[in-house]
C-alpha cells in the first residue's frame, strides 16, 4: 500500500447547506512592488487586506520566491485584517491571504500575491 495514496472512499464532499465562500480578502499594505528603506534588522512589516464579509479568521502566508514553493513563514487563525511580521534578513518576498468561516463551505481562494523587497543593509 502507497501511503501517498488516498482512499476514494474516504472522500467527503462539501456540506451542501453551507453557501460558497466569498471571494479572496484584497491585499493592501504594503503596495504590490514596495521597496523597503529601513537597513536595520530584524524589522517588522505590517502585512494588511481589506475585510471579507462574515470571515470568522484569515490564513497568511509568506514566501521567498516568486513560485510560493519557499515558505517563509504562515500565519494561521489571524482575527484581524493585519498581522506584523519579523523579518530577520533583506531580501524579496510575495504574501497572500485568504479567509475561512464556519458558514462557508470552504476557505475563500488565496488572494493574488503581492510582492515587497527589504533592503540589503550592506549596499
């Protein structure tokens, strides 16, 4: 038996009274692009989106390629519509966000990644 595998009896579908998630949360701070001009470190970023409608909580994540396959760190269960976050290096990064709720039937899509660079304090 392959443990990759997964049985296809085990499969659960949705709860059909449960309406489809909204769209995903619209990220906003800092802009798409944004170039950092604080060369000391660690230094916190102020990762924010706009709300989701009925969102009980937001998932974010953070990552150091533009493939979101290098994880650089996940924020889960965030109540709010901002969440600060440490960053002990320069370097490029792309975050998204996405919403969830126990009225929905799934998680919201992640939202589009943006992109924000910190600067290389030895420049």
């Amino acid at each position: 038996m392959l443990l990759a595998c997964r049985d296809p009896y085990d499969f659960q579908p949705g709860d059909p009274t449960k309406p489809d998630p909204p769209a995903a949360p619209v990220l906003s701070s800092p802009p798409d692009g944004y170039q950092g001009d604080n060369y000391s470190y660690p230094q916190d970023v102020s990762l924010e989106w706009r709300a989701v409608a009925g969102a009980t909580f937001y998932q974010v994540e953070v990552y150091s390629d533009s493939l979101l396959t290098r994880l650089y760190l996940s924020e889960g269960r965030v109540t709010t519509t901002r969440v600060v976050c440490t960053f002990g290096r320069y370097g490029t990064y792309f975050w998204h966000a996405r919403a969830a709720s126990r009225s929905w039937n799934d998680y919201t899509d992640w939202s589009a990644p943006f992109r924000f660079t910190l600067p290389n304090p030895t420049r």
